[in-house]
C-alpha cells in the first residue's frame, strides 16, 4: 500500500481510503461482517476510513466504532461529515455553528472515540456565513475534538471564499476537499483540482467506479435501474437517458481497454484516479469482501501513457458525460432562481 500526505499537514494516508457508507442499513446489514470487511481493508495497509453521520442514519459509524475498539483506533486516520439531514427538525441538519457543535458529540459518541482526525462539512450551503462554520470547526480544533476538518463537493467559488476568509478572520482552514472522481466524471479536473493544489489541500475523491459503471456491471442491452437507491437516482442510472446511453458506451469502450492491457475495469479505473496528481487518496466503497478485494489489487496497477491516450479519447478530460453525475448544483441555476 502507498501512503502520501494529507495536503499539507504532514500527515499521511493509504492511497485507498476505505468508505464506509454500505456498512449498515443501506448496504451491509450484518454488523460482524462489516466488522470483517474492515478488518481486512486494515490487514491490507490501509489506515484511512471514511464515513458519515448521515450514512444509515449513523449506523455505519457505530459499526466502525466497533470495529476499530480494542486498540485499532489510534492507528487509524479517522473521517467523518456533517451537513445532511439526520431528523425532519430543521434545524438537525446545514452548517451552522448549533448543529456543528452537538452533532460532532453524536458522532464521536457512535464512533467510540474522544476526537476525530478529519471532520468534513458534507455540501456546501450558501445560506450560512463561511465564517460561522469556520469559526465553530476552528473551535473544535483548539477543544482537541477534531484535528483537522475539510468540505466535499464544495463548488470551486466556495474552496476559494472558504481560504480567504479563514486568512481574513484568523481561522483554521479547510484542509481537504472530497470530490467525485472517476473517468465518467472529470469535471474537476478544470478547476476545483488545480485549486486544491494551489492551496495545498489534499484530495479525497469518492466514487471512482462511478456508482458500478465501471465495475463491469452495466452491459449494452441490460435494463436499469436495478436497485432501489439506484431508481432514487434515476437521472443517474436510467438507460433511457442518452447522458446514461453515453456513459454505457464509455464503459464498453473501457471494458474493452482494460481487457487488452491485461487488467480488469476496476483496476484500471481506480488506477486512473490515484494517477492524477492532485488526489491524495481514493476512497473505494465495498458492501462485500469480494468487492474489497477486487479493488485493493488496483494500487499495483500502473497505466501507461497509451492508455491514459486511449482513456482521454473515450472521455476527454474535464468532461462529465451526465453533468447529473456532479454531485452538486448551484441554486443560482435551480429554476426559481434563473427565471427571475
């Protein structure tokens, strides 16, 4: 396993960060096998794991909790979020400092520990002062709860105003940024990943199969979507689409690549991601041990230059081929707002 460092705070991590958002209700309903999947990520060097208060409505930080209790924890940089919904009272959820403050105990009271390594504001809202989230994560920080803290999918304006004002006002800084990465989604590469790198942020990029099209699953001539989650997000996976048509052909086009150069689409996928070098880690998402483990052999795959060639042909850089795949919209462009 290879380890880089996280930005520029001297810390390092795997470069797969283990995700723990299947773990629990929505994936994996068997806590010991979670537990298992875990263990086995860790056995195989990686000291990185990911997960959410929002992921099964804090489930999934109750299993890691008890999967890394007994002396597994302090070897572990340890990430979780904050921002989503987690009760129908509307003042449980965004980035102000009330919510901030009590759920980071909620969370820390699930994952079994007195601090967290990275705490990460989940989406950005643009109806809360920067200052207000900045001031209660710098809080948290000299309380010794947090040690670091970070966004994900924050939109490049934000990561900018979010630097500015931390420097203006005297804060703590936002020190990663967790984008989705793969090579269906390669908008970021145009702004949000050479800002990271201008402000020395690490990169935590989620989703690098692209929610299972590049895992092989999806097949030209195949009905979708398969899952419930999946027709939640039917503007992502409906075949009747032809942004999700284009994104099939991608995929057949890649299987095809991977197969020539001797690896499997998965390998070459993750590889892909951990190539550019703006991204830290890649943080993978097993529900199974068998998913895991097709997916650890991906650090020892190196993609050569004809084949990055060949990959930016089929998708060229910058592009997303479902704009849908993002991960986040601005609400200047929801329709209220754009028509008048």
């Amino acid at each position: 396993m290879e380890y880089r460092r996280l930005g520029r705070t001297g810390v390092a991590v795997s470069s797969l960060c283990l995700g723990a958002m299947m773990f629990g209700e929505w994936g994996t309903k068997d806590h010991q096998e979670s537990i298992k999947i875990i263990h086995r990520a860790l056995d195989a060097g990686i000291n990185f794991i990911d997960t959410a208060d929002v992921y099964s409505a804090g489930e999934s930080e109750v299993i890691v909790g008890k999967a890394l209790a007994g002396g597994r924890r302090d070897d572990i940089v340890l990430a979780s979020k904050v921002h989503m919904p987690m009760d129908e009272d509307p003042n449980q959820r965004g980035n102000s400092r009330r919510w901030i403050i009590r759920e980071v105990e909620n969370s820390l009271r699930r994952l079994g520990t007195d601090y967290l390594d990275l705490y990460q504001v989940h989406r950005y809202d643009p109806e809360t002062d920067l200052d207000e989230t900045l001031g209660a994560l710098s809080d948290l920080v000299r309380a010794g709860k947090v040690r670091y803290f970070g966004h994900s999918t924050w939109p490049v304006s934000a990561i900018v105003e979010a630097q500015w004002t931390a420097q203006e006002r005297g804060r703590e800084r936002f020190r990663t940024e967790q984008p989705t990465y793969s090579i269906l989604t390669r908008a970021i590469e145009s702004d949000v990943l050479p800002t990271c790198v201008r402000y020395g942020m690490g990169v935590l990029s989620y989703s690098p199969l692209a929610g299972g099209w590049l895992s092989g699953r999806y097949r030209t001539g195949d009905e979708g979507p398969y899952s419930v989650a999946r027709q939640r997000l039917a503007n992502r996976f409906d075949l009747s689409l032809p942004e999700n048509q284009r994104k099939l052909e991608a995929a057949g086009q890649l299987g095809e690549l991977a197969g020539k150069t001797g690896i499997t689409l998965i390998e070459m996928a993750i590889a892909f991601v951990l190539r550019h070098p703006a991204i830290t880690s890649a943080i993978i998402g097993p529900r199974t041990m068998e998913h895991l483990e097709s997916q650890l052999t991906a650090t020892d795959t190196v993609l050569g230059d004809d084949v990055l060639d060949r990959i930016d042909e089929i998708v060229p850089p910058g592009i997303t081929l479902n704009p849908a795949d993002n991960g986040w919209v601005s609400p200047a462009l929801q329709a209220s707002a754009r028509r008048r």
